[in-house]
C-alpha cells in the first residue's frame, strides 16, 4: 500500500489513463489534419504499405509487457512503463475496427467504442477504490451518480450512432481522397 493507502497500482493506473486519453485524442487529431491536408503526411510507407500506428503500438505493448515480467520495475521506471502502457494502447486500440475487420475505412465506429471500453476499465483502476468509499458512505449518492452515469452512456451510444451517420461519409470520403 501506499502512503494514501491506495495498492500499487492505483497511481500506474492513473498514468496509464492520462497517456491512453491524451494519445488517442492526439492520434485522431493529426490523422485527420493529414487526411484534411492541413499538416504534412507523416503516414510511415514501406515498399508502398502504409504502416499503421497500431503496428508501432503491438510492438511497444509487447515491448513493455517484455520489460514489465523480466524487468519487474518500481518507482520511475514503473512510472514509465505506465504510461508508455496507455501510450501503446491508445496507439493499438485507436485502429481497433481496421484489425476487428482486417481493414476497412480508419473511421469506424468499433474503435471508438473499444476506446470508450478501455478507458471505463482504465477508469475503475485508477478511481475504484474512491467509487467504492463512496458507495458505503454515501448510498444514495452513489446510487444518483449510477443512474446518471448508465443514463450518460446511453446517451452518448445514441448520439454517437447519429454522428456516425451524419459525419461518418464525409471522414470516409476524406480518407478515400488523401489516398496516395
């Protein structure tokens, strides 16, 4: 435990949350300033193949997983691995439709809703333990704050359903035009 009497990996937890939110936003942002033409190509092409930052984040993952088991690592160096954890992962999971699929357009709705999964896991790591305090303080509190949560997320399916819809053929068409 530590010194707030939180295990261990609560604070890994919460390093890997930060590096996979801030990696998957940074990641859908300059593929899309790509596709738009806005900022150079930076796409990585060998022999003519696009290679995908899911494959940069297979090899980090195996990477780190490597160094995790033989390594063992505490304080800063299990501070890093965290986060380069979360940076893996948003890397992987952001492509998450194309290797569901085996390919298809970079846009599809399967990988934002792996992101939303992994984040949630990612989430009750970090923040368990204080949902969990709240839960026995506070029940009804609690009980407000999960119906509000679930009412949140059924929210957000439906309006990520009419966005897709509405702004999903315009990101494949762009996709389709920024093509080598």
């Amino acid at each position: 435990m530590t010194m707030d009497n939180e295990p261990p990996y609560v604070r890994a937890a919460h390093l890997a949350l930060f590096a996979f939110v801030l990696t998957f936003v940074a990641s859908r942002t300059v593929v899309f300033l790509i596709m738009a033409r806005r900022i150079p190509n930076l796409f990585f092409f060998l022999n003519g193949t696009h290679i995908h930052h899911l494959n940069y984040g297979i090899f980090l993952l195996a990477t780190v997983g490597g160094f995790l088991l033989f390594k063992r690592p505490v304080g800063k160096a299990a501070d890093r691995s965290a986060l380069a954890y979360g940076f893996a992962m948003a890397l992987t999971f952001d492509e998450f439709g194309m290797w569901l699929h085996l390919g298809g357009s970079y846009w599809q709705r399967a990988s934002i809703d792996a992101v939303i999964v992994l984040t949630a896991l990612l989430a009750i790591l970090a923040f368990g333990r204080s949902i969990k305090r709240l839960e026995a303080r506070h029940f009804w509190g609690f009980t407000v704050a999960l119906v509000a949560f679930v009412g949140f997320s059924i929210v957000l399916y439906q309006t990520g359903n009419r966005i897709g819809h509405l702004v999903g053929p315009s990101l494949v068409s762009l996709e389709l035009d920024s093509s080598p």
